[in-house]
C-alpha cells in the first residue's frame, strides 16, 4: 500500500506541474474534454512464478477481449483514462515434480481457469503533432479481481489473491475529423498475486502455495469519439 501511496503522490504532482507549465492551455475552454475509446485488445501475459512443493512455472493464454476506456481532458495535454475489460485466462504450471504422489518428476498441472477484471486509471499527456497524429504516454495503479475460478479436473480449488498493480502505456490517436478517430494503444500491466491451490484430493492436506508474476501486455486497436 505504500508503494501504491507514492505512486498516486507522484502522479499528483506531475499532475500539477505540467497543469502549471500548460496555463494557456488550462485557460483555454475551446478543446472537448471527454473522449470515449471501444477498441479490440490482446492480452498477452509475460508469467513467470514461484510454486512450492512441486516446482515449476506457470503457463497463463493469451485472450482477446473488447475494451471501453472513457477519457477526461483537465488541459489540451493531460488527461486522465479509465480503462475497463474483462479477460479469461487458461492456467496450468509447466515441469513440476508429482512424484511424490506417484505421478512424473517433470510435468505439466491443469488449473483449469481463471477470469480477470482489473480496472485501470492512468494519467496522460497527449502531445500535439498537427491536426491529425495525436500520440499519447501514460502511468497509473490498477487493482485486479480474479472471479468466477474453475479449477479444472485435476485439483479440488484454486484461490487467487486480488491485488494491486501498476500500469503503463503509449499510443496515439489517428483524427478523422474533430470528433472521431481511430486509436493504437500498447499498455503494461505489473501484476503479483498469492495463489493457493487446494490439492487434497490428490494427497491427503495438500496445499500448493505460488507467488505468480503475470505482468501482461495489453495490444489494442479501435474507434474512438470526442465530445
């Protein structure tokens, strides 16, 4: 909590010091202020993990999803994004060691799967490179809910722990005319959680702790309105 106080802190203050550099532009009310994106996005987890007990790594698909972020302009360059979407991920660990319950030394688990709702709020500044190209970078906190578990055939229950995260992204916006464009935009999310996996069918008591890494890239492409 206290790394994501300081984050928010320092996103105030560059909040505040490009509002003061920008004063014409924060005094100037001719520019449309919200802006709404839908775009297509793919959701590429870069995982890596820490399994006890039985070892190996983790293994989390890739998903393709729709996004709708809504977006508030406090200038002509800074702004603030709201980013919102769901994802479904496949899990399984990859070379772990069962053979202790009777299984291979070096194998791959089903964790069946896990779905993703990790509401993001970023703050921009867009720059301005005539009427038309409009490119964009951005850093924020997000905070990530993992629903709706099933935790396949093999295990009796996954637990995962929602938690906090950080994000960052560039893109740009492509202006039709003055109030439709069409967006790219590339994110990164940094995202920890505690997984517990309940594996007492297989071995009476058996529980398997993991700090996963899922840290996914967020590629999308879409339409977007100013008004």
């Amino acid at each position: 909590m206290k790394k994501i106080f300081l984050t928010v802190l320092s996103m105030a203050l560059f909040s505040t010091t490009f509002v003061n550099a920008q004063e014409d532009d924060t005094n100037t009310t001719d520019f449309k202020k919200w802006q709404v994106r839908l775009r297509g996005v793919a959701v590429a987890p870069s995982e890596s993990a820490d399994i006890g007990i039985i070892g190996g790594d983790a293994d989390i698909s890739v998903s393709f999803i729709p996004e709708v972020d809504f977006t508030y302009f406090f200038t002509k360059n800074i702004a603030a994004e709201l980013i919102l979407g769901t994802t479904k991920h496949d899990v399984k660990t990859t070379g772990s060691d069962i053979s202790a319950i009777g299984g291979p030394s070096s194998t791959d688990v089903d964790l069946g799967s896990v779905y993703l709702l990790p509401p993001t709020l970023t703050l921009q500044y867009h720059f301005y490179a005539g009427d038309v190209f409009k490119p964009y970078v951005g850093a924020g906190v997000n905070y990530t809910i993992f629903y709706s578990v099933d935790e396949g055939n093999t295990v009796r229950d996954v637990d995962y722990d929602n938690t906090f995260g950080y994000a960052f992204q560039a893109g740009f916006d492509l202006m039709l005319n003055d109030k439709f464009f069409i967006n790219v935009d590339a994110k990164r999310l940094f995202l920890n959680t505690d997984v517990t996996v309940d594996a007492s069918n297989l071995a009476e008591g058996l529980s398997i702790p993991a700090d996963v890494d899922i840290d996914p890239w967020l590629v999308g492409f879409g339409v977007g309105m100013k008004f």
